[in-house]
C-alpha cells in the first residue's frame, strides 16, 4: 500500500499522483541523443516488468500474449487509463519521451492497481524514442491499433523531419501493424491534421474508414475526451482534425 503521508507526490484525497510535481516541457526533440535502455528486439521486451501480475516471470515460452494496442506520445495517460477498461483483455503500452512524464504514468498505473484489485494489470509505459525505436518493442504484425494524439506540431517547415507522421515513419508503423490494423490520429492545428492526412491518404498500405465505421468504433470516441490535450480543447471549444486509417494488404 502506498504511504501517502510518507510521499507529498500521492494525493490523500485520490491516491493519485499530483500531476503538478511531473511536469516537463510540453515537447521533446525526438532527434536528440538521449539515454535510457533499449530491448535489442522485441523478444527482449519484460513483459513482467510491465504486466507482472499477468507474467510473474520474463518466460518467453510462455507468453500468451503480446501487447497489441500503443499510444505514441501518451503524455499523462489519459488514453491508456480509458482503454484499459474498455479492452481488459487486450494489452497495451504508451511509449513517452520525456523521463518526468513517464514516471507519472507509472505511478498513476501502480495506484489505479492498487485501488482497484485485478484491474488496469494490462496497461503500462515505457520511456523511450517511437520515431527511432518502433522495431525494438513489436514485431512483425504485431500491433492492432496504434494512437497518435495531439503530437508535437513543429510548426517550421525545416523541423517537419521531426513530426511523428510521416511517409517514411509509415513504412515503420504498416510494419508493426497487422492488416485490418488501425492507425489513431487527432490534433487541434489545422496544417498538421492535413499533413497526416495527406501521409496517410498517399500511403499504399493504409485506407480510410468510412463514416459508418468511425461511428461504432468505441476507441474513436476517446481521441477527443480522454487525454489532457483534448480536454483542454474542449473546454477553449477549439476545433479538431482527425485522420484514423485502415493497415490494409499490400497491391499483387
């Protein structure tokens, strides 16, 4: 049980983290150098590390499962902690940058575990660089769905190298992704909720879903309401831009 009055960071009230004692500047350059272990290949992924009441030890012959769902960039986790009951059975992972932000998800997780008996063991994070190390953590065909959600817009033509869409990171994420996978994206600025389009649309192996689809898909509804960045659009009644792609088969 977490000592709440040994530990100013966890809430009395909630038995939360307090997000105030977490945070980090809003972005990080993701073609920086940083410093923090990375699996050599996916079958070097702990998955008890992450899911440990799910996998009491890192037995590769015994993984009955592997995580499906990634949310890139996942800030405070509002998405993660939303799909978590949503999808109990589907295993899931945010990958973040930034080391303050990460450390609060892990804690918000181990807290909800704790609150919750049985519940949210099949959620976690990591901290590491999705635009560099994708094919470290899944392999082929892996992944059934993956969330891009308010990413960093860099707004300065030169620094569109560093936007986490693009035609070349595609190649990466159609590879992770099994076909009849899904691809998440969602912004508030206008220019880039075209530019992923745009990628997205230009790409051989993706398609949009219809209108029918986006409307019975339950984790559609969540890109706009569970995370801190929608919210705060939300409250401003900003405007949002979505692009949420099909991984469909290669042409013969």
């Amino acid at each position: 049980m977490l000592d709440h009055d040994a530990n100013s960071t966890i809430s009395k009230s909630t038995g939360l983290p307090r997000k105030r004692f977490y945070r980090a500047r809003a972005h990080s350059n993701p073609l920086s150098d940083s410093h923090f272990p990375i699996p050599i290949c996916p079958s070097e992924v702990d998955y008890s590390l992450h899911y440990p009441q799910l996998f009491p030890s890192n037995d590769q012959l015994h993984r009955s499962k592997k995580i499906e769902f990634a949310d890139i960039g996942c800030g405070f986790g509002g998405l993660l902690i939303s799909l978590s009951t949503l999808f109990p059975e589907t295993l899931m992972i945010g990958m973040e940058l930034r080391d303050k932000v990460t450390e609060y998800v892990k804690e918000r997780i181990l807290a909800l575990r704790v609150a919750n008996p049985g519940q949210y063991q099949n959620v976690s994070v990591v901290r590491t660089n999705s635009m560099k190390y994708i094919p470290n953590y899944f392999e082929k065909a892996q992944l059934s769905k993956m969330f891009f959600l308010f990413p960093d817009p860099h707004f300065k033509e030169k620094n569109h190298r560093r936007r986490v869409i693009s035609p070349h990171l595609l190649d990466e994420y159609a590879y992770t992704l099994r076909v009849g996978g899904i691809i998440y994206t969602i912004t508030d600025v206008e220019e880039l909720g075209e530019w992923m389009k745009s990628c997205l649309e230009n790409h051989p192996l993706f398609e949009a879903l219809t209108a029918e689809e986006l409307e019975v898909d339950p984790a559609v509804k969540l890109l706009s309401s569970a995370t801190e960045e929608g919210q705060k659009v939300a409250r401003n009644e900003g405007q949002t831009f979505q692009a949420v792609y099909r991984r469909i088969s290669a042409a013969p």
